[in-house]
C-alpha cells in the first residue's frame, strides 16, 4: 500500500492532468444541464503556498521524486508515447503560470485566468517566455528510475545512428538537447534541473547520462525528415549506401 508521501507526490505529479479533468466535467456537465449545473460557485481556486517560496519549490520538487520507482517509469514512458498534438493540450494537462500583482485589486477578482486563444500573438509569445522561466511542477521533473541503465552521450548517438535513415553525429545530439532543453548548459549553476525522464545529472562524476526513454524518442523523431529537422534545427542528410562494383 501507498504511504502518505507517496500519495502526495503522485497527487503534485499529476494535478494537471487532474485539472484538465475537472474543467473537462464543468464543459460537459454545462452542455448538458446547462449553466445552473456549474460547478464554479462551489469549487473555487485552491489557496496554496508551495509555489511561492523557495522552501515551498524545494519541497514540491522532493514530492516528485518519492515516487516508487516502477511508477516514475511508467509515467514516464506513458507521456512519451502521447502524440505532442495530444500532451501540449489543456485539456490533457492544465499548465498555469501564476504572476504576483500589487496587493490593491480596486474590486478586481484576486484571482484572474487568461485563455492562451484569448490572447494576442504577442502577449502569447510574452507569456511563454515567463512561463519558461518559473517553475511548473510536470512531468518533466520526473526522475529516473537509476543511472545504471542510463547511457552517455556517444552511446546515445550510436544507436541513434543505428537506427534512422541520416546522419546522426553528437552536433545533432547536442543541438537536439539544447532545443528540447533536456538538460542545462554547462555553465549553469543548476545543472541538476534537467528534464528528468531524459536526462539525469551525476553529482560525483559532474557529468550527465541519458534513459533509454530518451534514447526511443530521439529515434522516434529522427526516423522522418520532418521529425529529424523539428528536434535539431538541422536538415538531415541521408546516409550514403556504399556499393562496389564490379
């Protein structure tokens, strides 16, 4: 049986997923009984403070990383095998970011939500720029379940090259974590904060290795042209079949 903490994490991991649900019921229940069955004036936006401190943020973090270890993996790979089209859906998970304001709100909700599609291209490219900054507890700050299956970089780009129809040599390796912001750079003063179900940082060796779930999406995506260009910014180069002739 699940303790506590584990219960916990799995609830931090998962609340947007289980956001995303309940909108999803306030929709349908809406269309269905109409407006007077709304939930809205029932269930309101919960007070927190775990996002607002630095304790808080570290304690969020922790959570996520209680998780037993067969759980984080198949969490893991069940994101992954998720269509983007589908993960990047608020429907499938509920993503906010949350921008402090002065305290005077002049009659003003205290808490105020902006739908993406309401939005300008602008303030939309505004708001992903603060969003990546901050901190949003998803599935991306899964960890891995042990580095002994984990693999290095060039072990990463031979099987890589194995298996796709291009070229694939540690340039695209490297521009392929840099765009997915799988990891770091080199100089950061974080370099544990990386995209955990790809990519785990090793405190004693400062270096970092990467899980097979890495290894098949990589493959996954640099088998198509399109796939290939989209996670490296590079347009891919099919590989020559030698041939002797007689």
């Amino acid at each position: 049986m699940p303790n506590l903490s584990q219960i916990l994490s799995l609830r931090t991991v998962v609340s947007g997923e289980c956001h995303s649900l309940l909108l999803n019921y306030e929709e349908a229940i809406v269309a269905l009984g109409g407006i007077q069955q709304s939930l809205a004036t029932v269930l309101h936006f919960p007070v927190f403070i775990g996002g607002f401190t630095e304790s808080g943020k570290a304690d969020l973090l922790k959570l996520t990383k209680s998780l037993p270890a067969d759980l984080r993996t198949f969490l893991a790979e069940y994101d992954n095998s998720l269509d983007d089209a589908v993960a990047r859906d608020p429907r499938y998970c509920l993503r906010l970011t949350v921008i402090l304001e002065s305290g005077n709100r002049k009659g003003d909700l205290s808490m105020q939500f902006f739908n993406p599609a309401d939005l300008t291209e602008e303030e939309r490219e505004v708001a992903e720029k603060i969003a990546a900054k901050g901190l949003v507890i998803t599935k991306r700050k899964r960890v891995s379940v042990s580095n002994a299956d984990n693999f290095k970089p060039m072990q990463v780009v031979k099987q890589v090259k194995a298996a796709v129809p291009f070229i694939f040599n540690m340039n695209h390796f490297t521009a392929a974590w840099k765009i997915g912001k799988v990891r770091p750079p080199g100089s950061s003063k974080n370099p544990d904060e990386t995209r955990s179900d790809f990519c785990v940082y090793d405190p004693p060796h400062k270096d970092y290795t990467y899980t097979p779930t890495y290894v098949k999406y990589l493959i996954k995506k640099c088998s198509t042209a399109e796939g290939f260009e989209e996670i490296t910014g590079i347009t891919p180069r099919s590989v020559k079949v030698n041939s002797t002739t007689r």
